[in-house]
C-alpha cells in the first residue's frame, strides 16, 4: 500500500497537469513503465532506448503519462523521453539553448562569468547515473569548507522544507532581463521551517525551464506560482549542482561567521529541472 506522503504528492502535483495532445516519442533511458507518477507504483514492464512511445498528458510529478507501440498505457520518468520532431523543425524534448535571443553565456563580458552562465542555463535534465546519492540536504547542510566537495558535472535530488520563494535580480545570465517571468526564481529550503538563514540551501528556476515546463502543460513554474504552491511544503528538487562563487563570502561554509551570511553554503541546485511537491 502506498504511503500516506506518496498519496499526498500525487494528488497534489497531479491536479495541475492538463492533458496534452498525444506526441511521437522514444525512449532515451532504460526505463520503467508504472502504474502511476512515482516509484510508489508498480511496474508493468521495462522500456528500452529507442523503444517508440506516444506521449499522452504531459509531465506529472516528474513522469509522463504514456502509450508504448503494443498498446500498454502507464508512466515513465519524463526525463527518460525524448520527443520527435512536430514537423516544423523543432524539437520539444529539452529547453531552448537560446532563450529570447540570449545566449547561454548571456551578456556577461568577463569569462569566468560568461562559463558560471552556461553552467547555470544548463538545459539537458541529469540521468539517474548523474545524480549523487551522496548529495542530500543534510549533505550539503554540514559544515566547513565545501569548495571542492562536489562537481558541476553531478546532479542531485534533495528533499527539504521550502522557507521562502523569491523573485531573482537583473542578472548577465539572462542578458539584464528585467521582467519578472525572464528572470530566475531563488528558493530557500532548510531541513524545519524555522531554521535560520545560515542553515538554508538555495536551488533556482531559470526561465528556460519555466518556459519548457509552461509549453508541457506545467503552468506553475512561475515565481508567484512556485510561492503559493511550495512555501512551507516538503518539496524534492532535482536538477544540476553549481557552486556560485560569487556568494561564496556570504557563505557560512566559505566565510564562518561573516554577519552578511544569508546562506549556508555556495553550492546550489541550478537549474532545477524537476520538482515534486511531498507534504506540509
């Protein structure tokens, strides 16, 4: 039997998702066809990549609602499917690498900035064999110096209570966007909803994805949205890890007692790719 926090998460990530007009799709991945949205789901038999696939309602809880070429309906793992061409030309199974005109550098002039950009406005999701099982809240939670404790190049799911959802600045990684929807969403998690400032962990939507997930059927990727929906909630974040070491001097981790610290470490889960909302 399904637990209750595996109950609460389907029904409330599986209300918002509409239907979708069904896709041609392959399979990317080995993957698992479910009964449901989640692990917490059976398995009706495994997928192979290249196995062709229809796309019947778009991403729900991080899975996609499918239809294999036999004719067996279920759910796979969003991240595994890789959509085929609509027929102009384009492909929908990843956000655009130019967004709005901008590239991934953005406007940065400087070239450490012009990588940290690419790094940020990443938008290829990370497989199971990216994500670091070592990499938990608690993880990245625990103190001192942290620079090299992980790489960009690993991905991560973390689980943590949503304390505060903020609308980003005019930063060069989204070329001075001012507007709000083209700008980045900063969401602070800690392990209880009290925790102070220092013990908290950012992750952040770009607009790439929060353009990806509208266009899928995901309408709530907006700041305002992601407020209303995960402030105080316990929330599984996936995406790629970033150390933004431009905030490393406000740090605890990177600068132990500084009075300007306004998060634990520097490390960061950016860009979120996936999130799924688990309970109070």
């Amino acid at each position: 039997m399904r637990s209750f926090a595996a109950a609460v998460a389907f029904l409330v990530a599986l209300a918002p998702a509409p239907a979708v007009h069904a896709q041609a799709a392959v399979i990317k991945h080995d993957a698992n066809l479910r009964r449901g949205p989640s692990t917490s789901y059976g398995i009706i038999r495994q997928l192979h990549p290249d196995d062709e696939i229809e796309v019947l309602a778009g991403p729900t809880t991080g899975y996609d609602s499918v239809r294999t070429a036999g004719g067996d309906e279920g759910w796979v793992y969003a991240n595994f499917v890789r959509l085929l061409s609509d027929g102009a030309g384009t492909s929908t199974d990843q956000p655009a690498v130019v967004y709005r005109g901008c590239q991934p550098e953005g406007s940065a002039a400087q070239e450490y900035r012009r990588a940290a950009n690419r790094l940020k406005n990443r938008v290829t999701t990370p497989t199971q064999q990216d994500i670091a099982p070592t990499v938990t809240l608690a993880a990245m939670l625990a103190g001192n110096d942290d620079r090299t404790r992980w790489q960009p190049t690993q991905g991560a799911a973390i689980t943590g209570i949503v304390v505060d959802v903020k609308r980003g600045s005019e930063e060069t990684v989204n070329c001075g966007a001012t507007a709000k929807q083209y700008q980045d969403t900063h969401i602070e998690i800690a392990l209880a909803l009290g925790d102070p400032t220092t013990h908290r962990v950012i992750v952040e939507v770009t607009p790439r994805w929060r353009a990806y997930m509208a266009a899928h059927g995901v309408k709530w990727w907006a700041t305002d949205s992601l407020k209303a929906r995960l402030k105080g909630h316990r929330v599984t974040f996936t995406g790629w890890l970033f150390f933004d070491g431009e905030h490393a001097d406000e740090a605890e981790h990177t600068a132990p007692g500084a009075p300007g610290n306004w998060r634990a470490t520097a490390w960061e889960v950016h860009p979120v790719t996936q999130i799924v909302v688990n309970q109070p």
